[in-house]
C-alpha cells in the first residue's frame, strides 16, 4: 500500500512504515496536481502538515483514498467531518509537538523582554558604527521571572507553556471554557517532579492582570484576541501568537503596539499566511518565525513514529 507524505515525514516514520511493508513516497505534490497524483498512483493514505488542503472535492474524486494523517495538531486543513462521514480514517499528533511549540513561545518571550527580535536587526547594519548608542537603545530590558503569564487556551501546548513558566519562575493564569481546574506537573532532569494545582479564570480577568499573554486555540471564525481585548490589557503586555493565523486581528496588534498597550509581540502565524503583511513583516516591534513550532527535530521524529503507529493500525 502506498503512503503519500506530502509535506514530508521523518526518516523514523518512513522506516516504521516501510518495515510494516508500506510504500512511503515522499515527492511534494502541487496542490492543484495532488488529485490526479492520487489517482494514478493508487495511494491510500495522504500525510499533510499545514500547507496541503484536503477538501470534499479531493476526498470525493480519490476513491482509493482510506486514510487521511496530520502530522500536528490542528486539522483546520483537512475536512475531517466530511472525510469522516466518506469512511475515511483521519489522524494527528496532538501530542508530539506541545514541548517543540511552548519552547518557540519563550523563545519569542525572551527576546522580546531582551529586544533581542530589533537588536539583531540593527547589529548587522550599526553595530560597528553605532555600538553604544545601540547599546543604551535595548538597555531598558526586563526579566521574566515574578511576572505573570496568561494563557488563552489550555490544552496540551497551553500546559507545555505553563510547564516552562512554572519552571522559570512565572505565575500562570489560564483561561480556558473547558478545563474549570488542571495539575500541572513540571518535572526536573533528576526525576523530581512539583505540581501546581491551576483554576480556570475569566478571560477578561486573564487580559487585565497578565504581564505577557501566549494563545493556544484551534482556528477560529472569530479574532480571539481583538480590538476589545488590546483594550483591556495592561499597558506594555507581550503577546506571543504561536497557535493559528486569524486568532489573533493583526491591525488591532499594530495600533495596540502604537498606543503603548503591546510592549512586543511574538508571532509564528500570520492571517495571511503564506503571504504575512508587510507592515507585520517590517514592524520594529513584532518578533517573526515562519510558522515552525513544531519544527524541531525531535517533535519530527515523535510525530513520524506517532503517525506510522496509527497507520500500521489502521492499514496494517
């Protein structure tokens, strides 16, 4: 049985699967190709991350398409209830890459408190010219630890963020309507381990009190956090949006940062994504990563091996 991995899959995955006696392919399809690809090459299973869509009309038109695999968490790509309803299996790794996501969101956090995200911007161009003006410029940095995080969403990455913060010191408040009361466990490399007993708190009272404020929620119709929720915030918050382009309203961010309100934000989803907005793009005060958080090579390998475990179940 052939597995198409369209936008890629570990070698850990490829060679579970190959010793369970698949054919794993592993060319990058064109979207307005894939349909015919499918059919033509007999595949069975499709392996996608977030760049190839999988909609009703690829879905009705690959009837020997059984399987349907994101390697992530969110499946907003796919139309999982429609493929579900056709009797095709669809799967994730909504585990894989929590620690991968929560670890770019302290990295967008350190560098933001630090102006890591300008000053390497500015260094290539000034440094030499420039070195103690640049230097006063990025001395008003701030630390991390005592502050308060506020978490919008607190499934599996939400708490692999607050497992960090916890770690670093933070105090963390979450919001999230279906978690009233969470433990948080936060182990150490010795193997102790402390847990932190966390309640649910409004979302308005999240946005008052927080310090810096990182979202984790799946694609929504509405912006999560817009202009109602800039102006309840507290003046000079940062704002981390490693989840999903579209939760987040990216003109309500730049007047937010105009104003004061927004210190820095962090982000590695745009709404426009592929094509994020120039004015984000060139913003002195927004810290950039190309939608890679769960690009490390150990999230890869977890969700490689996740995924092939699932299909050799399904297929096999």
């Amino acid at each position: 049985m052939k597995i198409l991995a369209n936008d890629g899959i570990s070698q850990s995955g490829v060679d579970a699967l190959e010793a369970a006696g698949f054919t794993v392919i592993l060319t990058k399809v064109a979207q307005e190709q894939l349909q015919a690809y499918l059919i033509e090459n007999g595949i069975v299973g499709l392996l996608v991350r977030s760049a190839t869509q999988v909609r009703k009309e690829l879905i009705d038109s690959c009837p020997d398409l059984k399987l349907i695999g994101r390697g992530g968490v969110g499946m907003d790509n796919i139309d999982v209830a429609y493929a579900k309803e056709k009797g095709l299996a669809v799967i994730n790794t909504p585990a894989a890459s929590s620690e991968s996501v929560a670890e770019l969101v302290f990295a967008h956090l350190y560098g933001g408190v630090r102006f890591l995200y300008d000053a390497n911007r500015a260094m290539p161009l000034e440094g030499d010219s420039k070195f103690k003006a640049l230097k006063k410029a990025y001395a008003k940095g701030s630390e991390l630890r005592g502050k308060t995080l506020g978490i919008i969403g607190f499934g599996r990455i939400g708490q692999a963020t607050a497992r960090i913060a916890l770690g670093v010191g933070m105090k963390v408040v979450y919001a999230d309507p279906f978690l009233a009361q969470v433990t948080v466990t936060v182990p150490f490399f010795d193997g102790q381990q402390l847990e932190f007993k966390l309640k649910a708190t409004e979302k308005d009272r999240l946005l008052q009190q927080s310090d810096f404020i990182s979202v984790h929620v799946p694609a929504q119709k509405e912006y999560v956090i817009g202009k109602k929720e800039f102006a309840q915030m507290k003046k000079g918050v940062g704002i981390v949006n490693a989840a999903r382009g579209g939760v987040l309203d990216e003109v309500a961010l730049i007047d937010a940062i105009a104003d004061g309100t927004v210190r820095f934000a962090g982000l590695d989803v745009f709404e426009s994504e592929p094509k994020p907005e120039i004015p984000i793009l060139m913003h002195p005060s927004i810290s950039l990563s190309p939608h890679i958080g769960a690009a490390t090579e150990e999230a890869q390998d977890r969700i490689g091996l996740e995924l092939a475990s699932q299909i050799i179940t399904i297929l096999g």
